[in-house]
C-alpha cells in the first residue's frame, strides 16, 4: 500500500466523483480507479459505494478515511520536519579546530559572537596536524579551520594561495613543569649541557613544534632539553608535566587553571615565552552558501 493510494482517497471523498478526483491528483483516470480498487483489495473490503450519485463512502470507507487522514497528516509533518533538520543543518558552519582551542577558547568565542547556533565544531578534527586543517577545507570535509600562528619567523610548507584569513586573537606558549616540595620548579630552564632538562613535546610535523623550534633556534640563551615524549595534544602533554615527568611548553589559556591552582609553576621567565596568533582561514572557492555572511560579520566585530 503506498501513500498516494490513501491521498488518491482522501481527494476521492473531497469530490464524490472519479473524474474530478482524477484530474486533481493528475493521472488518467483509469490509472486512478485502478488504485482505489487496489487499495479495497488490500483492505479486503468495498469502500467506495458507486451505486449512488455522487458516490458515497461506505461505512467500512468512513472508517478508513479517518486513518488515511491521519497518517497522511503524520507522513506531512513528518516531511515538514526533516525539511526543517536538512536546512538548518545546511545552514550550519562546520568548524575545526585543536584540542586546546575547542576546549578553552571556542565556547566563549562562539558566545560573544552569537554563533553557537550557526557553527558546529568538528569533533575529529581535535588530533590533527596543521597540514590536516587545509586539506580538510580543500575537501569541504570543514568551512572554516581555527589554527594557532606563529607571529615570529617559522618557515611553515604550506601554500596558502587559496586560502584567507582573519585574526581572531592572540595566545602565548608558557614553559611549566611541576613544582618541588618548596614551590620552586622542578625542572627550570635552560637546564645545562650536563643534565638537559626532560622535555614533553609536540608532534615533530605539528606547526607548535616548528614555533617552539623556531622560537629557541633564536633565542639569546640555549636550553638545554632531552625529548622523552611527542605528542599532538595539549591535554596529554599538561598531563604528562602535572605528573612531574618533565617540562612542556603549553597555551597560557590551558595552563592559568593549574598555574593558579599550583599543580603547574612556570618552567622559566617571560623570555620563554613564544607569542602566537589565532588565525581563522576559510578557503576563496568555498561553496557553503552561508559563510559569507559570517565571514562579513567576524570582519566587522
């Protein structure tokens, strides 16, 4: 049984006549009385009383035309609402974005700008490398990719020909470690040739270890590290450093909570520290119909 025979139906008790019927639903007519006759076969009844003029529903078509009514009016506002979902999900902005950002700068970030409504920050992007960002723009895979930026020399292989950006903010790499029984940290930089400090670092391909490579490369003093472990995540590096096995540089925004707590102290002074830009970029050939409008606004705030 199809929904147009219980349409077919409906519009058959509406007009009382097979012809007028007929036209309505936009078939021939012996199409149209050939549906309503399969639609009393499959209900094992007459419906339809065609010795009358006009014709008359049966009682057993009386009752019938009451559950046609009702799922035919369930099947439309069903359709209505996934009408609805379709658009608002094609009206929806997908944002990636690392761990560090999606946790400590995007909710706030969404909120000052009303967005929470319009952009959906993408999950499975949390682990990625830089590189990941812009091939997942290339691929529609994302609208819009939020990545830290180094704002001092870091030659990065990126070609960025067929992207744009806006800044969107500002963050800071701290070295921290854990602190000693007095307070003080327990691995302070620069360390000394001798005993190189324990160093928790990022992935060797990700853009906060080229900044961080780039930042001690000309740096006045040298540090002195010793690498025990590489990792893509902020989160497992505070992890790692809370539990005291060695020193990492971390985003000011995802180290203040432990810093002000005294789970983390800073590892050295301000000259360690790295300055970093946030960067929003979007590729020009974009096909999502809504971003512009977002991107015209985020300009103007």
């Amino acid at each position: 049984m199809e929904i147009r025979w219980l349409e077919d139906f409906i519009t058959l008790a509406k007009t009382r006549h097979f012809s007028r019927a007929a036209d309505t639903q936009n078939v021939t007519q012996p199409t149209f009385s050939r549906r309503i006759k399969l639609l009393e076969e499959a209900m094992g009844t007459t419906l339809i009383n065609r010795q009358t003029l006009p014709l008359s529903l049966t009682p057993a078509g009386e009752e019938f035309l009451l559950l046609c009514e009702q799922v035919t009016d369930r099947v439309r506002l069903t359709r209505e609402r996934i009408h609805q979902i379709s658009e608002d999900q094609a009206r929806r902005i997908v944002m990636a974005a690392p761990q560090s950002l999606l946790s400590y700068l995007l909710p706030s970030w969404l909120e000052r700008h009303g967005l929470q409504q319009r952009v959906e920050p993408y999950l499975r992007a949390t682990g990625w490398l830089l590189n990941d960002y812009f091939q997942a723009l290339d691929r529609d895979e994302c609208d819009l990719a939020l990545c830290y930026w180094p704002r001092g020399r870091c030659p990065l292989d990126i070609d960025l020909a067929g992207y744009e950006y806006l800044r969107v903010g500002q963050e800071v790499l701290v070295p921290i470690c854990a602190a000693d029984a007095d307070g003080l940290p327990r691995h302070a930089l620069p360390g000394n040739r001798r005993q190189p400090l324990p160093y928790i670092a990022y992935h060797p391909r990700g853009l906060l270890h080229a900044v961080l490579d780039a930042h001690l490369a000309h740096s006045a003093q040298q540090a002195h590290l010793i690498t025990l472990n590489e990792n893509v995540q902020t989160a497992n590096i505070k992890e790692l450093v809370i539990q005291g096995y060695g020193l990492g540089w971390l985003p000011l925004r995802a180290a203040r909570r432990a810093l002000d707590s005294g789970d983390l102290v800073r590892a050295g002074d301000t000259r360690w520290d790295v300055p970093l830009e946030l960067r929003l970029y979007r590729r020009r050939q974009h096909r999502h119909p809504g971003l512009d409008e977002l991107w015209q606004q985020l300009q103007e705030t």
